[in-house]
C-alpha cells in the first residue's frame, strides 16, 4: 500500500514537472496550428502586412507572458518558503499532542555503597607473574 502511494505521488510530481516544463512549447504548438485565426483577429499588425509580423507579436507577448508567470510562481514559493521557516518555535508542527511534564524535586539524594570499600585493586592485579 506504501509503494503505491510513493509511485501515485512520485508519477504526480512527475506531471506537474514536465507541465511546468512544457508550458513554452505548447504555445508554440497553439502558434503553429492556430496562426491564420491569430494572424486574422489577434496581431497588431495586421493593418501592415508588409512588416511580415504574422502573429509573432502576439506569439511573443504570450511567452513574456508565460515567463512572467512563471517568475511570479517561483517569488510566491520563496516567499512561502521564507515564511514557514519563521514560524515560531512554540507552534506544534507535527500535529502530536504535546508531551506532559514531570516535576522533579530538586535534591535527589542517591545511597550508593562502594563495594570496593577504597581498597586499591591495582597492585593485586598488576602484578609480577607467580611461578
């Protein structure tokens, strides 16, 4: 079930990636098939023919527009970015209930015998050998 989600997610990037990507040569491609409409009812100069426009005005605001889009997109994720990265510390971001805290005394007093009774183990363990 895990696997199918990861590959449903990772195929849905993928999309949103390659439309992003593609965004140009789609509106190349409306150009392209569309270009005696857009000659006819969108070029500015259409009154002139002897410039030899033929809708590249028109093709050229439509990618300044696509660029200016794209431009506004990427300020919109910094500035998202930028925002979720000064939210305050004390904001529960996980979701999880918060933890409930413990009151410690101050003073714990801990009884430990030294089983060693300050006795030096050192010379009864490095010793010379006994033959």
């Amino acid at each position: 079930m895990k696997s199918l989600v990861n590959h449903i997610s990772g195929l849905l990037l993928l999309a949103v990636m390659l439309a992003k990507v593609f965004v140009v040569p789609v509106i190349y491609l409306d150009f392209e098939l569309r270009k005696d409409y857009i000659i006819a009812t969108h070029c500015q100069n259409r009154s002139r023919p002897q410039l030899h426009c033929d809708g590249k005005c028109y093709l050229a605001k439509r990618i300044a527009q696509a660029a200016k889009e794209e431009q506004r997109q990427a300020e919109n994720d910094l500035m998202s970015k930028i925002l979720s990265a000064q939210a305050p510390a004390h904001e529960n971001i996980t979701g999880l209930q918060p933890t409930t805290h413990v009151a410690i005394p101050e003073a714990v007093v801990f009884n430990f015998s030294d089983p060693l009774n300050g006795q030096n183990l050192v010379p009864d363990i490095f010793r010379p050998p006994i033959c």
